[in-house]
RNA sequence: GGGCGCGUAGCUCAGCUGGACAGAGCAUCUGCCUUCUAAGCAGAGGGUCGCAGGUUCGAGUCCUGCCGCGCCUACCA
C-alpha cells in the first residue's frame, strides 16, 4: 500500500527535476522523517540539488514542491528544516485503500532459493548454538516466501564425519557395546543425552591417550566404506539423533523438505565425480612434498586474496579419504543441478501438518519424489567460524568455471552463541578470573558443556506453565499445556532473532526466561489482547460489523484525524515493506523489531483507548475495524518470525 | 603475521541505501489494576556513539591510521 504511494511520489518528483532543471541521473529517495509529526514521509533531494545548482537547499524545495501537482494520496506537501519537503499522507484514501484491499506486496522471482541450515552432527544432542541457526534459517526461508519467492529449505546431515565416528569409537572400546546393542538404546528416550556424554568422555580419552585417534581413523574409514560393523553402528546412531534432532526442532515449528545425507553424497559416487571434474580442470593438485604431501589441495590463491602464506586446503586426505570441504563441494554442485547427477529419495516423516519430509536414499523408493535441487540461488546458514571452509567451497565451484553460481552460493553467516559468565557459573562450568570478567564464556560441546536445547525449551515450557496456570486456573490442563509450548516456542524464536546476526549472543538463562520487556512473549500477547476485544465484542451478542459499507472513506478521514489511530494504522501497514526490507539486507532481527514495534504501539492505544465500551457508534466500527487489521498484521508478521499466537494469555 | 567481525546509556543491544534534537529492553526510582487480562501503561534519571584525522552542505553510519576485544587461519567440522 506505501509503496504505491511512494513510486507515485518518486515519479512525480522525477519528472519535476526532468522538466524543471533538466536532471534526469539524480535517483529520487525517500525517507522516514525523524518526528512522526513532521509527517510520513520526507524527500531529501534538494539537499542533493545545493550542490549542483550552488543555491541553498530551502529555496530548491520550495520551487521542486511548488511544481508537483496532486499526487494521489497524497493530502499535501510541506517545506521543513533546511530544505526538507515533508509529505503528508491523504489519511482518509489510506485507510480506505486498507479497507478495500491491503494485501501483502510480494516481489515474486523465477527460480527457486534454497536454504540450508541446521545441519547437525548426528552424534548428539543439539544445544543453543543450533538453535540459533535453525530458528534463523527458518525465519529467513518463510521471510523468502513472505516476499514471494519460491524456497526450498535443507538440512545436510554429516553422518559420515569425524564426529559421529568418535562417538561410534565410545560405543565399540569404551562401552564395549555392539550395533545391535546400541540398536537397542538408540530407540530409548534421550539416546542424544546419552550419546552427549559418550562423546565428552571419547574426546576426554583421547586427550589422555593419543594413540587412540587411530579408532577415529579405522572407524572414520569403515564408515566411508559403508561397510563392517563400525558403519552399521554409525547409521543406527546418525538416524536416531537425526530424528531426536528433529523432533527438537519441531518444538519451535522447524522442519525441511529434505534432508540430504552425506552417506548418499559418497555412496552415488557424488563426491566421486565432483573428484573427477576438480582433477580434470586442474582446480586441485596432488602434493608430493611437504606437510601436505600425499593430499589432493586446492591452492590458496584460490579462495584467499593475498595468497602468501597459506598452504592451501586439503581436500583429500593421504589416506584417501575426502574431508568435509570437498563432500560440502560436491553438495554445493548438486543443489545448482550442476553435477549431472540426483539422489534417490524415500519420505522420512510426516509433520503434524501434513508436511513430508524427504530423506535422500542411495537406491530408488516407492514413492515418487518432488524434484529437489536445481536452484538459482544457494543461501548455507552456517556460523561465521566456518567462513573460511565456506569459501573454499565457493572457489571450488569458481575454479570450476561456474562463476554465476559461485556468486549466488551465499554464507549467511552468523556469530556464535557463548554463555554469560554468570549462566556458565549455574552450569558448573569452572571459569578463570579472566573469563568471569567478560562479558561471555565460549563452552566446548566436546568438553559436554554447554546448554541443551531441549533442556532449554523445558525450562521455558515450566516458566510459562506456571504463569498459565496462575492465570487461568479454570482451563483444562492439556489446553494450558498447549498455551505454554507456544509461548516458550515464542520466547525462544523471538530471544535468537532480536539481535542481528553478527551480534555474539552471551546467552543469560535469567534473561532467556524473561517474558517481559522486548520478548515473544510480549509481542504474543499485544496479538491475545487485540483477539481479546474481537472475542468479548462477540460474546456481548454483537456481530461484527460488515466494515466496508458502514465506514466510508470520510468516516475514516473523521476517525484518523486523531494522530494515535492514524499512528498505529500507518505502522501496521507497514509489515510487508518491513519484510521486504528485512530480506534486502538478509537481517531477520528486523522483522523481530518491527513486530516488537507494533506490538508497543498497539500496547499503548490498548491502554488508552476502550473499544467495546465506545459510545460513538462511527468511532467503535473505526475502533473494531482497526483491532481487526491490527491482529492480522501483527500475526502475520509473526507467522514469518515462527511464532504462534495463543489461544489466551 | 593475514582474513572476518565487534567497540553506542550501569548491563544487553537497535540504528534501513550518510540526513532534521542519538533509540529500545533490562536494571534503578515515581505513579497507574472495580474498565477489552498489569506477560501491561505513563513518567524520571542515565551517552564527548573506542581514539585521532579525512571526505561531505551534513558522519554513529563512508575512508585512513591507531587502541582494545573476539573468531578463523587443521590430513575436525
């Protein structure tokens, strides 16, 4: 809806400089005037202008606003500051516009984005870190479709890497335990838990016993082999967290259409040809003497600007077997559909909403699948520690001369999640004099340390709990039950999007299961509120008014007149361009402000203004109308940000 | 050493392509529940935007140089 008005503006004052001052180069800008009262939007040029033509900015706009005719709706022009021309909106044709239409501006693409996060070892349980990358991913993937874009959302599960061979290496020497043994455990409750500690106490052994990383390297072989019965224990363990891990995720409303599984990657003789096309075109070379002889490496100069130092990155280890790096290049390959070559796929489960989601498969399913891959454009959620490993994957595809793709193969990197000091301490981490002074403490999963994620969702699953039941003590328990997931999921979603992704975050427990202040919580409950007055004007035996035919557009120039109205209308108009903006700059705490930001507004029109008890009989249609477009907005925005609005709070 | 990032209120952080007097939440202090639920609202105090230059009509935002901090720089991912 703004958006129209602004085009129309920016070519109106477009054609004005053509045809006044003959510039056609000067791109029109709007902004957002600092002062609400200084109206809703603001066009700077003439200070662009002062320059060109040496004359001081007031006096230019004053002539360029002069010169623009009417301008639909647009009510009128003003000349402020020292050269600004302030606009005011036409209110009356706005809220009218909204009342007729309103939908969402999409700006639809061809082609297809995927979006890959998540993408956790399957060696134990996720914790904090994850979270923030998958709540990210996921916001980021339905922030894509809010702007109309068609996505496909990945989650790349390792299950034949270094980690879940360590834990694959605790099962077999430090429990003694055979596959069919831990067949049997992976199908208990918490074998991710169980498989948490293995891990801390395998990497603990390797410390003291040094000669036992060739455990890691046997069973890191036989997995890749896919034979023995290393690789039977790995699969068993690799698909049992694989499912615990989305079960976690299903909590806070995750899930994917596919989960590509490096096993296939190796299996189809992915990674084979991806070997065979980076020898053929010379992006790697075989190392005969140094540290890395023995390796297939791509050469620094491929991925770092200044190349002086650097050895270069092994790809293929002496052994034989292929790092991360180069199963990650073969991947990168196929999601472009460059590799000449698919996987096969078997549906994996089901999500409660009917949702399916693919697994890959190194043989032909019964099932037809969609088609995945294919896309035009890559976004990898992952942390900014791997961007190292990120580029060299992009260089691959580069030395490969698919230079269009290596630059839509983006990193949507993020920082880390460490703890505060204070949070470490409750978890019994020991901290140094140092560490206590900072402002976090980054844990190692391999020491076990750290926050689980689902310990996480529990403790905030309790904390709303109890304020549900406090609240509501008449309502039936598995209703209470259902109202405080979706606040914790709220809470949660809302705590790893309000800082920007470059943001360490010092996780603080205290203030993770505050409800208060600039949390889901609070937006969730400003949704309940507006739903609230909706409900009771129902339960009063009225009926909601058919809106537009009793407010005409006068009615709603009468009603907006009043700056509050008109304040908290503009601003819920605003959710799609907020999106928009949000996916421009790839920034999904933008979403999480905005929301906050209505929420606020409406908040404060809550406390100020009655609704149902309205005696105007034009002001409390304007007053219920206005609650109405409000909740949708805000749900929408929060349908985006993940988060679900209660049935009450 | 090199690469990336950060440094804004006591604390945790926003600040869109440079724009009109620097914002929010928390914490502290003061008020407000007989009204559509106070997970709320209103108000107060609190900042030489790390430092120094530069570009510009205009710099928290761009450039350069320092200072401090973090991450990466593996035949782990």
């Amino acid at each position: 809806m703004l958006s129209q008005i602004e085009r129309r503006i920016q070519e109106a004052v477009a054609a004005r400089l053509r045809e006044h001052y003959g510039i056609e180069d000067l791109p029109v800008t709007l902004e957002q005037p600092r002062e609400v009262s200084f109206g809703e939007l603001a066009v700077p040029a003439a200070f662009q202008l002062a320059r060109r033509l040496r004359r001081p900015p007031r006096e230019i706009a004053a002539e360029l606003a002069a010169g623009l005719g009417p301008i639909e709706g647009v009510a009128r022009l003003e000349v402020a500051g020292n050269g600004y021309i302030n606009v005011r909106l036409d209110r009356g044709h706005y809220g009218w516009a909204l009342l007729q239409g309103g939908e969402w501006e999409k700006e639809p693409r061809p082609g297809k984005v995927i979006v890959e996060h998540t993408n956790i070892n399957p060696n134990k349980a996720a914790h904090i870190g994850h979270l923030r990358n998958a709540v990210l991913g996921d916001t980021f993937a339905r922030m894509l479709r809010a702007a109309g874009r068609q996505v496909e959302v990945q989650n790349y599960i390792d299950n034949t890497g270094v980690q879940v061979a360590d834990v694959v290496v605790g099962f077999l020497h430090l429990e003694g335990k055979s596959a069919r043994e831990v067949e049997r455990l992976a199908a208990a409750e918490r074998f991710d838990y169980l498989c948490w500690d293995l891990y801390a106490r395998v990497s603990a052994y390797y410390k003291e016993h040094p000669e036992a990383l060739a455990w890691r390297q046997a069973a890191l072989h036989a997995i890749e082999e896919g034979e023995g019965e290393a690789a039977e224990m790995a699969h068993v363990i690799a698909d049992a967290i694989m499912l615990a891990h989305l079960a976690t995720m299903r909590r806070i409303g995750i899930t994917y259409d596919v989960l590509p599984r490096e096993s296939e990657i190796l299996h189809l003789r992915f990674w084979a040809t991806a070997f065979e096309l980076l020898k053929e075109r010379g992006a790697i070379h075989f190392e005969t003497s140094g540290k890395n002889a023995g390796c297939w490496v791509m050469p620094a100069a491929a991925f770092s600007e200044d190349s002086g130092e650097g050895d270069g990155k092994v790809i293929v280890r002496s052994d034989g077997t292929v790092t991360y790096v180069g199963k990650d290049i073969a991947y990168q390959l196929w999601k472009f559909g460059l590799l000449g070559k698919d996987f096969y796929y078997r549906p994996l489960v089901r999500e409660p909403d009917g949702h399916i989601v693919w697994v890959t498969a190194d043989e032909p399913g019964e099932e037809p699948a969609p088609e995945f891959g294919r896309a035009s454009e890559v976004y990898n959620v992952i942390d900014s520690r791997q961007s190292y490993l990120q580029d060299v994957v992009v260089a691959g595809l580069r030395a490969l001369g698919f230079e269009e793709q290596a630059a839509r193969s983006i990193h949507f990197s993020y920082e880390m999640v460490a703890l505060s000091p204070r949070t470490a301490v409750e978890l019994g981490i020991e901290l140094t004099e140092e560490d206590s002074r900072r402002p976090y403490v980054e844990v190692s999963g391999r020491k076990g340390q750290g926050v689980k994620a689902d310990d996480l969702i529990d403790k905030l699953v309790e904390t709303a709990r109890r304020e549900v039941d406090a609240r509501h003590p008449e309502a039936p328990a598995a209703e209470r039950a259902r109202v405080a997931e979706q606040i914790a999921a709220g809470a949660l979603r809302y705590f790893m999007l309000k800082f920007t992704r470059n943001a360490v975050i010092a996780f603080d427990l205290q203030e993770a299961l505050s409800f208060e202040g600039e949390t889901g919580p609070y937006v969730q409950y400003a949704a309940v509120r507006a739903r609230n007055i909706l409900r009771k004007y129902a339960e009063r035996g009225e009926r909601l008014p058919e809106f537009a035919s009793v407010l005409n557009r006068e009615a709603m120039a009468r009603q907006l007149a009043f700056e509050d109205f008109w304040q908290l209308l503009l601003a819920a108009s605003k959710a799609d361009t907020a999106v928009r903006r949000a996916v421009a700059t790839g920034e999904p705490a933008q979403v999480a402000k905005y929301a906050f930001q209505l929420a606020q507004a409406f908040n404060t029109f809550y406390h100020d203004c009655p609704v149902i008890h309205e005696q105007d009989a034009e002001r409390r249609t304007f007053l219920l109308w206005m609650t109405d477009y409000f909740r949708r907005q805000l749900e929408a925005t929060l349908a985006v940000l993940g988060i679900g609005v209660p049935e009450y709070m």
